[in-house]
C-alpha cells in the first residue's frame, strides 16, 4: 500500500495548484501539514504557470493499493 500526500494551493491568478510528497510519516496532523504549506506560501517557493501560491485550499493522504497480476 503506497501513500502520498497531496497538497492544494491557491494562486495569485486564482487557480489551484497541487504538490505530492511520496510516503508522508504516519499520524501527520492538520497543524503540521498547514504549517508547512504556510511556509511555502510565505517563503514563494514555487513558481506556477498562474502566479504565486496565495492560499491553503486543501491537503489530503491518498492511499493506493496495487494488485499485480503477472
């Protein structure tokens, strides 16, 4: 089982832009992925096609399973 965390971000152009981390620690909280996702904001990490990060819009873990047949 394969987990990611995926991260959404709102930008200056009003779109949304997304970044995925592979294998994100066990029990991660709101508080800690937030604020992370604050600095990145506050420090303009990252350039997008649609301006810089404005905003938190969401953050979720998505787990994946894969069934291997041959």
């Amino acid at each position: 089982m394969a987990k990611r965390l995926l991260m959404s971000f709102i930008t200056a152009q009003g779109g949304q832009s997304s970044l995925t981390l592979d294998a994100p620690k066990d029990g991660l909280t709101e508080t800690e992925v937030r604020t992370v996702m604050e600095a990145i904001i506050t420090n303009n990490i990252f350039n997008t096609s649609n301006g810089d990060l404005t905003g938190v819009k969401a953050a979720e873990i998505v787990t994946t399973t894969k069934e291997i047949l041959i």
